[in-house]
C-alpha cells in the first residue's frame, strides 16, 4: 500500500528516447562541422602566397653630380663697398657611372633694401688657382647675369656642359658691386643661391 501511494504522489521519470538523443547529438554534431568549415574558409581567405617568376640581370647606369657646398663667398675686410667684386672657386664632379651634361641656376634674396637688385653674377670656366681678378683678366664668362639678381631660380649656365664618369670641371663664380651704387645700401645684405643641374649626356652617355 505505501509502495503504491510513493508511486502516485512522485511518479516515475519519463523514458528518454533514444532516437531523439542520436538526433540531437547528431545535429549538434553537424553544427560544430559547420563552424569548423566556416573557419577553414575564412583562414584560407587571409593567408596567401605568390611567387617571383625571377628578373634579368638588368643594372641601370646613374646620373650624380657633385658641386660641394652652395657656393661661398669670401667677403674682403669691412665689408663690400662700391666697386668690389668677391670671387669663389667651385668644383662640379660627375661621381655617376654616365657621362652627363649640366647647366648652373642661381637665385639671389635680399633684406627690404633689395641689394640683389644691383649685383652682377659670373661664372667662368677656369681652375681654381686662376678664380681671382688678376686670374680672370681677358677671361670670358660662360655666362653672366647681367645689372639685377633675380630672386627666383634663374638660369646663368645653359645645360650643355659635358662632363665624363669620374670627371670634374673647376668654375669660378664673381659677384661684383657697381661702382655707382648710392647711399642707400650702406648695411645692405643679399644671399645667393648655385644650384647645378644635370641630365644624362642625351648623344653618348657611355664616355
């Protein structure tokens, strides 16, 4: 009689079914494929490879040219005065492997009494030793300025000039102050700007 009062108050679990269970882990099964191929296709989306078919032994020549420094320029005791001219000696080296051609630009700036506006620019091909007035006497400029600096880069030295591999050409650039200038340039600055252009030499750059 207890037995049977146990039974109907608490009733017996329900049988689980098997079936279900299978399809259940089944499914779960399938899932967790799922997710893993889902994983496998984005990762095999991120990393790649390629490979260099190669190259063929292609080495290109080159075009340097060296002038040391902006050209400097020094400047006689007290100052310029009317009528002086200052001289500096400057070396264009080829250190490329091509022959190339070069042409010389500058570009003056001054204070607001404008001193550039009265200057004259040279530049003459001869050795150093030779960049001074005695030096220059009955010397041609290679080009030349004129009365006015411009403020802006200017051409003074067409391109043209060749120079070899390993080749140099010593230059000498004068700056000259009018005889004529007035009072009102008295403490008067300007700076002057060289800048050397080069292309490969267009006829044979292999001299």
């Amino acid at each position: 009689m207890d037995e049977l009062l146990r039974e109907m108050i608490t009733p017996p679990p329900p049988r689980r079914d098997p079936a279900r269970r299978r399809r259940l882990v089944a499914t779960v099964g399938i899932l967790g494929m799922a997710a893993l191929g889902m994983t496998s296709l984005v990762t095999s989306a991120i990393f790649t490879d390629n490979d260099d078919a190669g190259r063929s032994g292609i080495i290109t020549g080159s075009v340097d040219i060296e002038a040391g420094e902006d050209a400097a320029f020094a400047l006689p005791p007290g100052n310029l005065a009317p009528g002086d001219e200052v001289y500096s000696p400057v070396t264009v080296t080829n250190a490329g492997s091509l022959a190339l051609v070069y042409g010389v630009q500058y570009a003056a700036t001054s204070d607001a009494k404008n001193l550039a506006a009265t200057l004259t620019l040279d530049v003459f091909a001869v050795p150093a030793a030779q960049c001074t007035e005695a030096g220059l006497a009955g010397a041609a400029p290679i080009g030349s300025s004129g009365a006015g600096l411009a403020s802006t880069a200017t051409e003074i030295v067409p391109v043209g000039r060749s120079l070899f591999s390993s080749a140099a050409e010593e230059l000498c650039v004068r700056v000259s102050v009018p005889q004529e200038i007035g009072n009102e340039y008295q403490e008067a600055s300007a700076d002057l700007r060289l800048t050397f252009v080069a292309e490969q030499d267009p006829t044979d750059p292999h001299r």
